[in-house]
C-alpha cells in the first residue's frame, strides 16, 4: 500500500511536541478520518496508547523515538517520509484480554499490548493461586506479583522480571512471577496463546493487590482472568531491515 495521508499523534514532551510541529507543516496533518497511516512521536508509552485509542479504526501506526526508549519506535528523522513508510515492515499483533473482579462485585475489561501485571498494593507479599484452562496448576504462589506477557511485551517488564523473550510469531505467552517467595526456584511457565489464566486472590483483605492492562490500573481485585484476544489486531511499522522479529532477536544479545 501506498500512505499519502498521514495523522500525527505526540506526546506532551518538548521534543515530540517540537517534531509534531515540524512535521505536521512538512508532510501535512490529516483528519483521523481522512488517515491512511498513523505516525506516533514519543515513547513506547505514546505507541501502547495509540494502538488502544485508534483500535476501532484499524490503522497501522508507525512510530518515532522521540521519548525514552523506543522499542516499539523506529528512529527520529524529518527526511523521506514517505518512503520510510511505503517500504515499512508491518508486525501484526494480538493484545491480551484483561477481565478483573473487584471487592465490591464490579468487573473491569481492558486490553494489554504488552502484558498484564499482578502487583501487592500493600506492605505484605500477594498470595494468588493460579488456574491454566479452569485447572488449578499452582495453589500457592507468595510473591510481590506476577504477569502474562504477549511476545510484543516480552523484552519490557517480563523481561525485567527475568521472563523469557519471546519471538513474535510464537502463538505463545509468558507467565512470570515477581520476586517470588514460594515456591522460591519457580521461574514461570510459557502457554499456549489461546490458554485461559485464573488468578485468584488469597486473603484479600490482608493481602490486597493491583491489576494492570499495560498502563490501565484496577485496584482491590479479588480475581483476574487472563486470554489472548485473538479476534483484535493491531499492525505496527519498522522500517525496512529493522522489524519487531529483528529487534526481539537483537535483545537477546546485548
């Protein structure tokens, strides 16, 4: 496909709003309406919440790093736009569904680019039994969290987390703990991308915990259930030499 309509999207950082403005005035500002492409100036903070904000619109997004560090973002130049985007790698990814309990009975959906993170919202460690396909694999898990993460997300907080990296076209994801307590060698597991994860909060007054879709926080959960969402895609743009399956592989050597 030939992109000649562009939408600009920026971030409230000097750089990508000085970027925003220059290239806007270079290669035009079109209408979401009228886009044929997105381009995303900032950080992988501004891409995740991009992909979430334009989804109904089915529009590949193409970023430049004008943030911190850019993983899903290609280098920031003004020059040959639209050839970067014409000879462009498209990455298509599936985000994860997030389906959180609360205390009071409400339910809160969200959906994950990069992953779904449990975390301790008080002084003591979480303890959360989890369940694979409604079969309970693990009735104990003391720990400050845990979270599932797509192959999208694997080189950010699972990484972090000591998780695997995993290649993008593996139908898989990761499930890592988080300082985990007990069982202390448990290191996590990779599923199957279309498994169902349960986890369910033990002693929730006690041990209260936070639910997470990427940036999106839900508090006071009682239980949270983890899939794929295999019937969403998202498509992102690398520059040509540079895709996603490129920089996943690179990771694992630095």
């Amino acid at each position: 496909m030939t992109f000649r309509n562009i939408h600009f999207v920026a971030s409230t950082g000097a750089l990508a709003r000085e970027a925003l403005a220059r290239l806007s005035e270079r290669y035009g500002q079109s209408a979401i309406d009228d886009a044929e492409v997105i381009v995303a100036l900032g950080g992988d903070g501004l891409m995740l919440s991009a992909l979430q904000n334009t989804m109904d619109r089915k529009l590949p997004i193409y970023g430049m790093n004008r943030g911190t560090v850019g993983f899903l973002m290609n280098n920031y130049s003004e020059e040959d736009l639209f050839g970067r985007l014409n000879s462009a790698e498209a990455a298509m990814i599936h985000p994860l569904r997030m389906r959180a309990c609360r205390e009071d009975g409400s339910k809160v959906e969200a959906l994950a680019i990069n992953e779904v993170s449990i975390i301790r919202a008080g002084p003591q460690a979480a303890k959360l039994r989890i369940l694979i396909d409604g079969r309970e694999r693990m009735s104990e898990l003391v720990c400050d969290g845990a979270l599932v993460s797509t192959p999208a997300g694997s080189t950010a907080y699972n990484y972090s987390a000591h998780g695997p990296i995993l290649p993008i076209k593996a139908e898989v994801m990761a499930l890592t703990p988080m300082a985990a307590f007990r069982p202390r060698r448990w290191r996590g597991a990779i599923l199957p991308h279309e498994a169902h994860v349960t986890f369910e909060i033990l002693e929730v007054e006690k041990r209260p915990v936070s639910a997470s879709a990427d940036a999106f926080e839900v508090r006071n959960c009682t239980r949270i259930d983890v899939e794929s969402a295999l019937d969403v895609e998202h498509c992102i743009l690398f520059d040509h030499g540079h895709g996603l399956e490129e920089r996943l592989i690179r990771e694992q050597f630095v």
